[in-house]
C-alpha cells in the first residue's frame, strides 16, 4: 500500500518539534563552542562579578538547565533580557519593535508570490510579463536592495530614522522578485500544471467540457502548495539582508547583530520568531496534503 | 547557442572569475587618506581605484579567492547530495527512502540563512570564513536537490526502470553511473548545483555587505585585511546616493554580478538533456 501519510505526518510532527528543538539545539551550541560559556560571554568578568553574572544567565548548570530554564519563562512572553546588544534591555520589548516590520514585509512578499502562483494557474499571466519577471529576477537582492535605498535615500526620505510604509512595500517588491523567486514560482506552477495537463484523464475532461484547472488541481495542489512553501521560507530568509539594507527596523538585524555580539537570549528569540513561522507553514502544507489525500481516497457514494 | 559554445562560454567565464584568486595580495592597499576621491580605469588602469585610492583590481583578486573555493565544495555537496538522492528512489529500500525522507524534511524546513548567522557565531575566531557558512548553505539546500532528483528518478520508473536495464543485459554500475545519472539526473544536478553556486557567492556578498555597514563588528566570511566584490558594492553604492565619482565601482560590481549569472546560464544550457 503506498505510504501517501509519511510525508505529511513527518511535516506535522516537525511543525510542532521544531520551535522547541531548534532552541535547545542553539543552548546546545553554546556549550560546544571552544572555552568555557560565562568567559566566552563576557571575557572581562571576574570573581564575585562572574560569579553572579553566570547565576543570573542561567549558565551554570549546563546546556539543559539553560534551555530549561529559557522555554519556561518564553512561555510566559518572557525572552529574557539583552546581555550585550543593549544590555539590560527586555528581549521581549526589542522583538516587538521588529516582529511587526518583518511580518509585514514578509506577508506582503509572500503575497505577491500567491498571486503569482494563482494567476500563473489560471493563465492570466502573458508570456512578455513572464518573460520581463525572469530577467529582472536574476538580479541579486542585494543588487535590487542598493538601489531601492538609493532611490529611497536620494529621492524619497533622505534623513530616514523609522521605518516607513515605503520601505517595507519596496522591500516587499524586491524579496517577491529578486533571486527568481517570483519567476521561480510561475515557472514551477506551470510545469506541473502542464505536466499534469498532458495526461489523459484530463484530455477526456476537457472533451467533456470541464475545465483543466477543475480536474487536475486535487492532484497537483500537494506540489504546488509545496513549492510555495518551500519558496516562502527562501524569503524568510532573504529577508534579513533585505531589511538590512533597506534599514527596515526588524528582527533581521536583531539576529544578525545579536548573533556577532553572542547576545544569546536575543538570538534565541530571534530565531524561535522564524522557526515559528516555518512552523506554522509546514503545518499548513501539511493539512492541505492530509485533507487533499483523504478527499482522493473517499470512496464515491454508493460504493461499498 | 549549441552545447560547445555554452561550454565555451562557461569555461571561459570560470577562468574570470577563479583565476584572479591565485595572484591576489595578501593585504590590500592601506587606506590612504590623503586620496580626494576614486580614480576611474583611465586614470587608473586597469579598472581605477575606490575613494581610498585602492586599486579595485585588488578587490577583484581577493574577492576571487574569497568565494571561489567555497562556491565549488558547495556546488559541489550538492550534485553528490543529489544524486544519491536520485539513486535511492532507483532502490528498492522503502526505509531508507523513509529517513532520508525525514532527515529532508526536517533540513528542509530550517530557515537557512538564520542557521548560517548562527553557525557563523558558533564557530572560533579561527576556523570563521565562508567555507563553513558555504557548506552549512549546501547541506541545507541539499534536501530540494535531493527531492528533485528523486522526483526524476521516479518519473524514469524507479527500480523497474534498473529491472528492466537489467533485463537488457547491462551492468548494474553502467545503468546508475551512465543511464540515471549520465542521461537522466545530469541536468537537474547540474542546474541544482549552479544555483548553489550562485547563492553562496551572492550570500557571500550580502553578509560582508551587511558586516561594512555595521562598523562595530567583525567580517563574517574573511579576515579584516581582506576585502571582497561587496566592497566593489558599497563603494559604487556612493554614486548613487552620494554623487560621488565612483561609477566605475558600481560598473564592476554589476559586472561581477552579471558573470556569476553568465556562468550559472552558461553552464546549465551546456548540461541539458538531449
């Protein structure tokens, strides 16, 4: 019998493990880089001070503790505080800064690739169009990013300090496009509705008048929710250069800059914010595979 | 363009861009202070100097032997990752497809860059530059490779395609080695690990892009007394918002841009299937 359930459970199974694995993998890394934890945290700590500072980082009984000890007050909205970024400061209070600027970059660019992978289905993207998102979508997003700041910074808002509207809607663009994300999609969704057109079943339905789309997308929305989902969390990830650049105030440059100044709880947070959402997304595509399959699988009324 | 002329323009396009690494200083130029501005490639030949008076061919060279090595071990990974994930769906191992199935997955829905920065702060001082971020990039990228040739390979028919090949009476090596992988897996493989090299030397670029605009930490992919194609970027990036006399920076770095893709182009059209 063909095990169609392997690949969904595995996904729900990650969807749900991985905001708590991923965390306990970094306290992990913690401990395994060279030297002791509290001098590699703070090289200039000494006596009563160290002593004090490791109590308080929770960094004196092990990577188990640590974790322990992080997931039980994340739990209650408490990331801890900032070790070295800005010392003191709430994690909590730092990410909700940047969470709301790097949800809105990201829906928006993960909007505009939906609406690329919908009208690519329904075929109301012209060839010239396609042609035109391809060649611009080879450009880096790095490349696409210095000019947008450029231009912003020329043109638009030249003593920027916040972020505006602007830039997170020119970020947006440029995460959808650049890299060939948004050309990427078009291309794979029009594969597998070709793919999937050629075949016979279809060629009798559309003898019979029914549409293309109709028939083959219970048998291809799997793969094609599939690609998006693997083509969003590119863009999480390139999003953080993005933001960057474009001096978007968002959780992308906590992580980077909480990473190089080793401001562990920051990073943590960070990086629990991200693996959340590809949580969320893995669960997503993972219903849509279970709820596809079963509707393919129930027998037609009648049938024993 | 014929599969030769592809080729051509491949190889020719690697030589570009690997061969400068092997003749770069190994310091660039001091800063020189006393410099008004850039010098464009006529009055500096051969492609002029960035606003310090440093001779952007210096640039080039480092930058060159920055990413060159670690853009190949990760193209690298992920052509034999690959394979060997389109060789597993020709077995007839359910469990192995089964783990390797899980450990995909699970790879697969890291956010990679984030396990990158993370993996770059994790490492000692020494051991820091791209190599390690560049394979860290490749095994995560891995998994959609090893998916699609999979995906591949079952379209051949799986194991009954190797029944069937054996029933012909060839060889179980000539059948994976030249049928599966030779004819079949070659484009997807070769694509596959084309983009990845793309990816790390434009990652490259971004991560010291974002390093030189925050001055108070260290270069992630490369010593301090290196510089790479970003610091063609973030020099060029001054003619646009600040009018200063460094377009030719911007030029070279759209040019070095526009070399990685040529190869990348170049290389899969040379490796397409018949």
């Amino acid at each position: 019998m063909e095990r169609w359930w392997i690949r969904p459970v595995v996904r729900l199974v990650l969807a749900v493990a991985l905001p708590f694995l991923v965390p306990l993998l970094i306290a992990g890394m913690i401990w395994a880089m060279p030297g002791d934890p509290a001098t590699n945290v703070c090289p200039d700590c000494t006596g009563e001070g160290m002593l004090q500072m490791v109590k308080d980082r929770n960094l004196d009984q092990g990577p188990l503790h640590f974790y322990s000890e992080w997931m039980s007050s994340m739990v209650s909205g408490d990331f801890g505080r900032s070790w070295s970024f800005q010392s003191g400061e709430e994690v909590a209070y730092l990410l909700k800064s940047g969470i709301g600027f790097t949800l809105k970059l990201f829906l928006l660019g993960g909007l505009i690739i939906l609406a690329g992978a919908f009208l690519t289905a329904v075929k109301w993207i012209p060839s010239w169009l396609k042609s035109g998102i391809r060649l611009v979508g080879m450009l880096p997003g790095l490349v696409l990013s210095l000019a947008a700041i450029a231009v912003y910074t020329v043109y638009i808002n030249p003593s920027a300090m916040e972020t505006t509207w602007t830039q997170v809607a020119m970020g947006a663009l440029i995460l959808a496009i650049a890299d060939a994300a948004l050309s990427g999609t078009i291309d794979g969704v029009d594969e597998v509705i070709e793919t999937e057109g050629r075949r016979r079943y279809v060629q009798i339905a559309i003898l019979r008048g029914e549409s293309t789309l109709q028939n083959i997308l219970p048998n291809t929305l799997p793969a094609l929710v599939g690609q998006v989902r693997a083509r969003m969390l590119s863009l999480l990830s390139a999003a953080i250069i993005i933001e960057m650049i474009l001096k978007i105030n968002g959780v992308g440059e906590l992580l980077v800059v909480g990473a190089l100044k080793q401001d562990f709880p920051l990073v943590m947070a960070c990086t629990f914010f991200y693996v959340v959402i590809s949580s969320v997304m893995l669960m997503l595509q993972a219903v849509i595979e279970i709820l596809v399959a079963l509707s393919i699988r129930k027998s037609p009324k009648g049938v024993a | 363009m014929s599969r030769r002329v592809a080729l051509a323009v491949f190889l020719v396009g690697m030589a570009i861009l690997v061969l400068p690494g092997f003749f770069a200083p190994e310091f660039l130029t001091a800063k020189d202070g006393s410099v008004q501005g850039a010098l464009g490639p006529l009055a500096a030949p051969p492609l002029g100097t960035d606003s310090f008076g440093r001779p952007l061919l210096d640039f080039v060279q480092q930058g060159s032997r920055i990413v060159a090595g670690p853009s190949l071990v990760a193209a690298l990974i992920v052509m034999v990752l690959g394979a060997l994930g389109g060789l597993l769906a020709c077995t007839q191992s359910s469990r192995l497809s089964t783990v390797v199935q899980v450990l995909g997955e699970t790879l697969g829905a890291l956010p990679r860059l984030v396990v990158v920065i993370v993996v770059v702060r994790v490492l000692p001082e020494e051991w820091r530059g791209l190599m390690p971020i560049a394979v860290a990039w490749a095994l995560l990228t891995a998994p959609g490779a090893m998916d699609e040739a999979a995906s591949v390979a079952s379209r051949l028919g799986g194991s009954r395609f190797v029944e069937a090949m054996r029933a012909h009476g060839f060889s179980r090596r000539r059948i994976y080695l030249v049928h599966i992988l030779g004819y079949n897996l070659r484009p997807v493989l070769i694509r596959q690990a084309a983009e990845t090299f793309a990816q790390v030397i434009f990652l490259e670029m971004a991560l010291s892009y974002v390093s030189m605009m925050q001055t108070d930490i260290s270069e992630l992919t490369h010593g301090s007394q290196e510089e790479g194609w970003a610091g063609i970027l973030y020099d060029g990036y001054s003619y646009l918002a600040l009018n200063e006399p460094t377009g030719h920076s911007l030029g070279l770095g759209l040019v070095l841009v526009a070399l990685v893709l040529v190869v990348v182009r170049s290389v899969v059209y040379a490796g397409r299937a018949r």
